[in-house]
C-alpha cells in the first residue's frame, strides 16, 4: 500500500543528511522530508505513524506521504510531527519551522492577481516600484475598503507587501484587516514586518486570537515580536497559549520580563507555566519575582512538582524559596506543611535545604517534623548547623536527641560551642545523657557539667557508673567537683569517692560543707574513711572525725 511505502535500503544507507534551510518552496520542503526520513533509517510510513503517536502526535501515514511529496504544502503542525518522529530536537524543529514558512511565502509571487467584490477600479498590486503618492494611495484604499475585501486583497500579497501596506495605516485599522486575513497569511506579514510593528498589531488583538498567530512563528521570531509588547499584553497572549508552547518561548526570553509576566499573570496560570518549566530556570523566575508574590504561586505548587524542584536547584536557593514561603504564608493554604514537605525530600536535601535557611525558621520547621524523621535529618547535617537544636524548646530538642543514635548525638554536641552544648544536654533526658557521656571524653563532660547548675549536673551524675561519674569529677577543678559532689545522692557520693583515689577523694571532702563531708564518712566503709581522712591535712582530718 502507498501508505507503507519503504524507501530503498541503498537510499537508506547513504549517508543522507535533511537541509531544512535549503528549503525555499513547497517542493524544496517535500525533497527534504524525504531526505530527513532517509537520515531517520527509512521507517515505513506506518512506523513513522506509530512512532508520532508514542509523542503524543497524530501524523496518518497518508498525510506523512502527502508532505514529503512536494506537490501540496503540509500544515505546520504535520511538518513538527514529522520531524519529531524522525527523532529531531528542539533546535532542529525551530529549523523546520522556518522552513515550512519559507515554503509558505514562496507560493505568493510579487504580483497578485485577486478577485474580489471590490470594483474594477481600486489599485492592484504590480511589481513595479510605485511612487510614493501612489503607494499612498494603494494604502488609503486598502484603508477605506471593506474590513473582509481588504483582507482578501492583502492575503493575495507577497507578505513584505503586505507588511508594508499594514504598517502604513493606522494600527487599530491594520490590526482589523490583519485579523481577517488567514492565520497563515497573518503570521507571514508579521514576520514580514518590523518587530515593534507586528507587536503593535499584536497588541490590539484578543490574547486567544493573538495566541494563535504568535503559536505558529518560529520561537526566535515569536520571542522578538513580544518582547516589543508591555508586560500585561505580552502576558496575556502567553497565558492564552497551552503550556508546552509558551514554554518554549519564555526559556528564550529575559529573565526579569518573564518574571514580570508571571507576576501579573492570574495565579493558576502562572503556576501551571512554571511548573512546566525546566526546574533551574523556574528557580531563575522565581528568584527575580517579588518575594511575596513567589511565595503565593510556590503555595499553589503541587506538592510532588515542588518536591521535584526542590531536589533539583542548589540548596542555598531552595532555603531562600522556602524561607519566603514561611515569611509571606505560613500556613501552606493547610494542603501540607513545611515539615510534610521536607519529609518528602531525601535526606540529603532536605538536610542541604536546612543547612541553608535561617536558623530560627529550620528550628521551627524541625520542632514541627515527626521526631524520628527529625532525628534522622540532625544526623547527617553539617556539624556547623546542628546547633540549630538550640533554637527549638527544650522540650522538642530533648525528644529529636531520642531520635539520633548515641554516637551521632554525641558528636553533634563536641561540635557545638560551650554554651549550646550545655544547653542542648540539659534538653536530653536521664537516659540519654547517660549515653552521651559513655561516648565523649572526660574534659568534654567535666567542662559541660560544670558550666550547668550543681543540682543538674549531679542528677547526670547519679544515673551513671560509679567509676565514669568518678573519671569526670576528677577531670575538673577541686571546687566546682564538690559543688557537684555534694549535691548527689549519698550512695552515689559514697560509690564516687570510692572509685577516686584517697588523695583525690580528701581534697574534695576538704571542700564540701563539713557537715556532709563528714556524713559521707560515716557511711563509708572505716578502712576506707580511715585511708581518705590520712590524705588530708591535719586540721581538717581531726575536725571531720570529731564530726564523724
């Protein structure tokens, strides 16, 4: 069947390349489809047919084989399809664009010969170079005419005549007879013309009608023709467009003008646009908006796109988007929180986007998280803005430390400066502090404990082994360990001092109160006050056995 054709294997394997800039005619246009379709493997037309619709296009074998016969010029969107299937890119199809609107001009001669209800009388076009005032005159009567005629008679014109013809009348009568002319015939005059003029023209069209010339111009002409148009103009058209398509005119677009768009675009719309946006130049839109303004279409985001996104962009950037969601909207409209979306990240990231944010909103958001998911971000966060945890309730922060294995969280606190660190460990129940001093060194736990209340640090204390608890006390000065000391337990005190050695042990008796040194001493065993009490000075043995 013709539908079926196979080219030639030897045609095939030729090494055959598609030129769609050669191409300057209809004919010219079918002669290259052929060659792309050569380039592309020979694929029957019902393969080429099959592989359109896997991309979502429809391309019948018989409109296939029609377009690359050269006898009658193809619509553009059967040229695109074409090309696609035969594997062309993005670039490639901007080529082939240009190519079909060439082959389009090419079919209108310099001189044109149109009937039209109009009388016998009026001007018509010849190749000659008119003058001036006979320019002039085409142009009034083309003016004066009915909207309908003067469109016929336009549409008949090599498109540069036309643009010339439409740029000499005012622009609201230009646009009129523009608008009547065929969508092909329209968009070739504008290409035809000036860029500012054809904006001009644009500009007075309804934004659906106006979407529709602007969809079918390659996307460099396109981008010229309504960069040339105000914000809210250009904006309209845009939204008035499918997505995919002003897609591919905004990424050639200036940063700040699209963002200038989006920023007066109706909200919904705006959202859709950027959420068909390649992930790091929606970040570049989103960074040149008013701050308030990206925040309130980030809202409207769908939660996995915004997932998506956030994995995608650098993590500095995604802390700044998300601080200013937090800062111009809280609530997230109540479809997901902050923390539902951090959750939704991995780990990395999301540990990458708290690293980046303001401390006190990555606090905020932690203090909201489920403590196990929590936990597991502190984990692998740099060390350097794990001290966030000090900016969350004591009560929140103790609760993600039950979360973090004991290793983790120990070094999460040797990496703190002092202060935090006594903060942070004064937030983690008995348990975990047991645990955390099992793993750190003696200075660290000496220079935390005795930078806490006496009564705090000897709860710490009390729970842990007599001989760790004893190895702390001794990595401290004498006086700040009997402040602690004494505020211990008395089993605790008796099994501490038991595990020092008697010098040791008696120069921390000799500064408690004497009192409870002395109580401390009763209770012990007598060989091992008797050994303690002969370590002491004189007058301080002979007064706490008259205490004894």
């Amino acid at each position: 069947m013709a539908g079926d054709v196979q080219l030639p294997d030897d045609q095939a394997a030729a090494g055959i390349h598609a030129d769609p800039d050669s191409v300057h005619s209809v004919p010219e246009l079918g002669r290259e489809l052929r060659r792309l379709r050569i380039s592309a493997g020979a694929p029957t037309l019902r393969a080429l047919e099959s592989k359109a619709a896997n991309l979502g296009e429809q391309l019948p074998r018989s409109t296939a084989g029609n377009a690359e016969s050269g006898r009658h010029l193809p619509r553009l969107d059967v040229v695109q399809a074409f090309a696609r299937a035969c594997g062309a890119g993005a670039a490639e199809i901007v080529q082939w664009r240009r190519a079909w609107q060439r082959a389009y001009a090419s079919r209108y001669s310099v001189t044109a010969n149109v009937t039209t209800t109009s009388s016998a009388a009026e001007p018509v076009e010849d190749s000659s170079e008119y003058l001036p005032a006979e320019d002039a005159t085409i142009t009034r009567t083309l003016a004066a005419m009915p909207i309908a005629d003067a469109a016929v008679r336009l549409a008949g014109m090599h498109p540069e005549t036309a643009a010339r013809r439409l740029t000499e009348m005012p622009t609201t009568a230009a646009a009129l007879r523009l608008g009547g002319m065929p969508t092909k015939a329209a968009v070739m005059v504008l290409l035809a013309m000036d860029p500012s003029r054809a904006g001009a023209l644009l500009a007075e069209f309804d934004p659906d009608a106006a979407a529709r010339l602007v969809t079918d111009m390659a996307e460099d002409s396109a981008v010229q023709r309504l960069s040339t148009l105000l914000t809210q103009p250009a904006a309209s058209i845009l939204a008035a467009m499918s997505p995919r398509r002003a897609i591919d005119f905004l990424v050639l677009m200036n940063v700040d003008q699209v963002a200038a768009m989006l920023n007066v675009m109706h909200e919904e719309r705006a959202v859709e646009l950027l959420q068909a946006t390649p992930h790091r130049r929606a970040a570049e839109l989103l960074k040149a908006m008013h701050h308030s303004q990206t925040a309130s279409l980030l809202q409207g985001m769908d939660q996995t796109w915004l997932t998506e996104f956030l994995t995608a962009i650098d993590p500095v950037q995604g802390g700044e988007l998300i601080g200013q969601i937090s800062r111009y909207h809280p609530p997230m409209k109540g479809r997901f929180s902050l923390a539902d979306l951090l959750v939704g990240l991995n780990r990395d990231t999301a540990a990458g986007l708290l690293a980046s944010m303001d401390q006190t909103l990555a606090a905020r958001i932690l203090a909201e998280t489920e403590p196990r998911s929590a936990g597991e971000l502190l984990a692998i966060m740099d060390k350097g803005r794990a001290t966030l945890l000090t900016a969350i309730a004591p009560g929140p922060a103790g609760e993600l430390f039950t979360q973090i294995d004991w290793e983790r969280a120990a070094r999460l606190l040797l990496a703190m400066d002092d202060q935090q660190a006594v903060e942070c460990f004064g937030r983690i129940g008995s348990r975990g502090a047991i645990e955390v001093l099992r793993r750190v060194d003696n200075d660290w736990a000496a220079a935390t404990l005795r930078r806490m209340h006496p009564f705090a640090a000897a709860g710490r204390l009390d729970d842990l082994d007599a001989a760790t608890a004893a190895a702390i006390l001794s990595s401290m000065r004498s006086w700040e360990a009997a402040d602690i000391l004494g505020q211990m337990g008395s089993d605790s005190r008796e099994a501490v001092l038991t595990e020092m050695q008697p010098a040791e042990a008696g120069t921390l008796l000799a500064e408690m109160d004497r009192t409870d040194a002395a109580d401390i001493l009763r209770y012990m065993d007598s060989e091992r006050a008797e050994d303690i009490l002969a370590t002491m000075e004189p007058s301080d043995s002979a007064q706490l056995r008259m205490d004894m």
